[in-house]
C-alpha cells in the first residue's frame, strides 16, 4: 500500500470573506496536522487547485503552502480527476490509498472520493477535515451537510477522523 495526503482546494478565499468555509480556523489548524504528520512519516501530499475564474479561487492559503516536492494540480471542476494530471501524478508515484481533505465538501469533496473509488483507489475520507461556505439562504447547514457526507461517503470511503488517520487506525 502506497498512500498519499490529497488536500483539495484549501484555498485562501475559503478561510475568511464571503466564501469562509463552517470552522475555518478549525479545517486550517487539523490541515497543518495532516501536512506536519505526512511529512514527517513520508506519506506524498498532492493538492488540487481550483482554477476556475470564480471570486473564491486563489492560491492555496499561505499557512499550508506546497513544499517544492508537492505536485499541485489544477483543476477546472468538482472532480479532481476529469482534464487533470491527478492520475497520472498517482500512478507516477505507485499511490494506491488516498487519504482525502479540503473544501468543499457536497461538490468537489464528494465528487472526488466517489471517482477515486470508481477508479478502484483505497479512500480514505478524514471526517473532521472537510467544510463548506455557511452560506446565507442555504436550506441546510453546513454542519448537516458535512454530517449527511460522511454518513453517505461511507458507501465509498473508510472515513475516519484526523485523530485516527495520523494515529494509524
């Protein structure tokens, strides 16, 4: 088993205005987390970027910057594998488990472990480190909604959280 970290889309935009994802400090600080513990233990971190000319794309916030050996791949939709290098940069490095993080999570989140899956990957959703914008209007809370995620990704993901990723359970 070869795993890597794949951090999705923690973009500056999603960490204060108005496209500031439900516990925003909370996702920044388990991010750092995840990153100090793969690092330390080898484990490749790969972060996708979206791209698209949207008011919430930006560079991926400066507390959790790519080290210069952490492929970033750009990507235009929710799914982090359509028109990307994402496969490619798997297969180059024999991943077979991904361990995925980020925002947002009923569309790229989502998207992404369901195609990881339907590409025969080993998922791993991290619970506790995916949000999405408490934006005004919406029906259902960002709590539900990352709630309601992690109960249904189960059907394509082992979803633990941060806690039990870097514990090794």
């Amino acid at each position: 088993m070869t795993r890597a970290l794949v951090l999705i889309d923690a973009q500056s935009g999603f960490f204060a205005g108005d496209f500031e994802v439900y516990q925003a400090e909370a996702m920044r600080e388990r991010f750092q987390a995840l990153l100090k513990w793969a690092r330390d233990g080898g484990t490749p971190i790969i972060y996708v970027r979206h791209v698209e000319a949207l008011e919430y794309d930006g560079d991926i916030d400066t507390s959790i910057t790519p080290q210069s050996s952490e492929p970033v791949v750009d990507k235009m939709t929710p799914d982090s594998f359509h028109n990307t290098t994402l496969q490619e940069t798997l297969q180059a490095k024999g991943i077979t488990d991904l361990i995925i993080a980020g925002f947002q999570t009923e569309m790229c989140i989502d998207t992404t472990t369901r195609r990881a899956k339907s590409m025969e990957y080993n998922v791993t959703l991290v619970s506790d480190a995916h949000s999405t914008p408490a934006w005004d209007g919406m029906p259902v809370p960002p709590e539900k909604v990352i709630a309601h995620h992690n109960a249904v990704l189960t059907n394509f993901a082992t979803v633990k959280t941060s806690a039990q990723v870097m514990a090794g359970e």
